[in-house]
C-alpha cells in the first residue's frame, strides 16, 4: 500500500487519538483509549516495515509513546479501570453465573437455618461442632458487659484487628474458591461447614440471651462478609461444574473459559471482605454506638449489597464478555 493510501485511510484515527491525548479524557474518553492504542501500534510497525517517511513514522511514534504513557501511568485510566471492575465487571458476572450463586447461596443458608433451629432449641447441640472452649470464647466475645463487643481487646488494637479480620475473611473466601478444584466438592464442604457455623453460633447466642449484642454487632459487616462468602462459593461451583461437565469442550478448556469469570467474581468478593473487615474493627465493634444506629446502618448496607448485586452490569453484554 502506498504511504499516501495508509495516510487516508487511517488519519482519522490518528487524529481521534490525537484529540482524546489532548483533551486530558476522563472515564467517558478512556474507554476508547486500549482499543485506539492498539491500532495505532499496528499501524506504526506498518509504517516501519514499509519504510514509509520519517515524518510519518515520528508522528505515530509520537502518539504511540504519549498514549502508552497515560495508559500504563495516568491516573484516570486506572480509576477507569477500577469503576468499571465494580460497576460492571463483577456484577456482570454474578449475573451470568446467577445459578451458581442460587446454589451456593443454598448450600449456605439451609443449613444456617436448620442448625439454628436446633441450637435455639437445644443448647446442647453446638457442641456437636465446636469444642466446648470454642463455644465459651464466642460467649465471651458477646457478653453484653463487655468493652469492646466481639473480641476481647483494647480500643487501641483496632487497626491489628481488622488485619486479622482480613486475612481470617480471605482465607475463608479462597477454601471456598479453591475448594472447587476438586470438582466442585471442597467448595460445597466449606459452604456447608461455614453455613452449620454460623447458624450454631447464633442459636446458641440467641438461646443463652446475648442477641441483644450479637446481632447488632454483625448486621453493619455481615451485608458484605456473608454476601461474599456466597459469591466465592458460586466460583468454586462454576469451577467445579467445568470440570464435571465439560460440554463440547475438553475439560481443561471448560476449565480455563470457567476460570475467567470464577477470577472475577473471587476478586469481587476480597474486595467486599476488605470492606467488611474494616466495618468489624472500626463499626461493629464500637460500644458507644447503639444498637437502633447499627440496625439502622445494617439495613441500608444490604440494601446496598442486594441492589448492587441485581441492577448493576446490565451494561456489558455477551459479546463484549467474549
């Protein structure tokens, strides 16, 4: 092709680019910028190849260079990239693997409920799946005389506490997640196991009167920690289900083409852990806070969470996933 053919059929682009550059483009402009920078990449090693003008192959170069310096360093693109994980990315795959957030959600929440039931009816029965020391700290954590509600601690171990709470929250979440590996069954253990977990915990501390600390403390943190549960759960299913039903696929392309979603939605959930890590040390904890405030907090965040979950990412389609 002739350099002045090149020129007219692709100056558009490089004068769109040219603009965005200039322009300082936020998040509406950023969306363009990968695809344009890829073109005019292709479109300079052309130029060198072809042995076209110095002229040219400066101006390309120039564009090529400026544009990978504010895609790789400018600020903007990652806040862009950030929005758009959280607003779009992740919710859309909760919804395109909705059934295996159905299921994990099932796996979780039955015997949450069953197991409370019993503890609530029997006091005896948690210690079926905790040791009797267990269950005396957990009482100790929400004895309602206590000054800092849900560990035993000083006010000034909050920051070393919400480390801890990240780092118990994630290794939860990644059992879940890589539970399914094993085709799908270690996630549907952890599910289980931490659903029984939770629902003997309660109905023992529901049964022996110390709700009135309890659930206020896990109301604020609980919308995003048990949500994410969930959804580390329905990744380590989709994995899990690769692996059992490959479909026309050979398993470890199922496999790979599962991974690309379980990936994002494990990401999501870390991040949802660290919010509620934060909300356990800093929020769930407080004393001085009351119990009407916490409820009342509590509500909006899984209002937030569940709206979230439903109405965000409609904006990405299947074609573009693909």
């Amino acid at each position: 092709m002739k350099q002045q053919d090149f020129e007219n059929q692709y100056s558009e682009v490089w004068d769109k680019l040219a603009k965005l550059l200039e322009s300082k483009p936020f998040i509406d402009a950023e969306i363009e910028l990968p695809g344009l920078y890829k073109q005019v990449s292709h479109h300079l090693s052309l130029a060198k190849s072809r042995r076209y003008t110095l002229s040219l192959i400066t101006n390309l170069n120039y564009l090529v260079t400026e544009c990978h310096h504010h895609y790789y360093q400018g600020s903007a693109l990652y806040r862009y990239q950030f929005m758009r994980f959280i607003f779009i990315e992740f919710p859309a795959a909760l919804r395109r693997n909705k059934y295996f957030v159905f299921a994990s959600l099932a796996i979780f929440i039955l015997p949450a409920l069953i197991m409370f039931g019993l503890c609530l009816k029997n006091p005896d029965m948690i210690y079926t799946i905790m040791e009797p020391s267990q269950v005396s700290d957990f009482e100790n954590m929400y004895e309602p005389n206590a000054k800092k509600i849900g560990r035993e601690r000083d006010s000034d171990t909050d920051i070393s506490m919400f480390g801890f709470y990240i780092k118990h929250n994630i290794s939860i979440a990644f059992q879940t997640f890589a539970g399914g590996l094993i085709f799908g069954i270690g996630a549907i253990f952890y599910l289980l196991f931490n659903g029984l977990l939770l629902g003997g915990v309660t109905g023992h501390i529901a049964q022996i009167e110390y709700g009135s600390t309890f659930f206020p403390f896990v109301i604020g943190h609980g919308a995003f920690e048990l949500t994410a549960i969930v959804y580390s759960g329905a990744a380590g299913l989709r994995i899990g289900f690769a692996l059992i039903a490959p479909g026309r696929y050979r398993r470890m392309d199922a496999l790979k083409l599962a991974t690309k979603d379980a990936v994002v939605i494990v990401y999501g959930a870390i991040l949802m852990l660290v919010i509620a890590a934060f909300l356990e040390a800093f929020w769930s904890s407080s004393s001085t806070l009351t119990p009407m405030i916490k409820y009342s907090v509590g509500a909006i965040f899984w209002l937030i969470v569940i709206s979230y979950s439903c109405l965000m990412g409609r904006g990405l389609s299947q074609n573009e996933h693909q």
